[in-house]
C-alpha cells in the first residue's frame, strides 16, 4: 500500500520568505518492509541565498525532524552541492546508496538516511 504524508514549516523575515522544508512520503510497495509509518522523505530544504550561513537551514531540519514519529528519514542530494553534502554530513546524515529519478534527463542522486525516533 502506498503511503502519503504532506508537511511545510515555514521562516519570515517580512516581508520576504527566507527558508522553508516541504516534505511529501510516498512509501511505494517493496521498497524496503516498509508500513507506512517507518520512513519519513524529505522532499525540500531550501534558504534564500541571502539569509544563508546563519543557521536557519539547520533550524528549519530540526523543527522538521521533531514532529516526526518514524524511525528514520531519508533524503536525496545531488553529489555536486558539496554544501549540502557538508551540512548533511555534520547533522548526521548517512549515504544510503544512489538513486536516478524515472524522468528523462533526472540527474543521479545520492540516497541520505537518518535515525529520527531514537533522537528523541
């Protein structure tokens, strides 16, 4: 059975938005032994250029991840936004492997994965 789950959070510095997450959860079938409740996707965190390096990324992945009640999260990064890669490395995110979208032209994405529930 497929799962869905749908979250925002949200920054303001009015009157201009500076941040945000969005977060959607398709659990397809046979992807692991999931039930719909075990995985948690982050789909989006983005920071305006201008507000980033002030710790609002982080604060928004934290406020995120705390009202989750899955075991894990996952997320996928493109190898080459070594900024990212350095941010997911320090909040303890941990390659999971590789993935391509279905789409034509999808760029290839490294799988991140997160203990959630245990943080807790």
């Amino acid at each position: 059975m497929t799962s869905w789950s749908a979250t925002c959070t949200a920054s303001r510095s009015d009157p201009n938005r500076i941040g945000g997450t969005a977060s959607t959860m398709p659990v397809p079938d046979g992807f692991t032994d999931e039930d719909g409740q075990r995985t948690y996707a982050v789909c989006e965190l983005l920071v305006r250029r201008s507000w980033q390096r002030r710790g609002i990324a982080r604060a928004l992945h934290d406020a995120l991840l705390s009202t989750r009640r899955e075991e894990r999260a996952t997320l996928l990064v493109r190898p080459d936004n070594v900024a990212a890669q350095q941010a997911y490395d320090s909040w303890g995110w941990q390659p999971a492997g590789w993935l391509r979208p279905t789409r034509e032209g999808a760029p290839l994405f490294e799988v991140r994965i997160k203990a959630i529930a245990s943080s807790r």
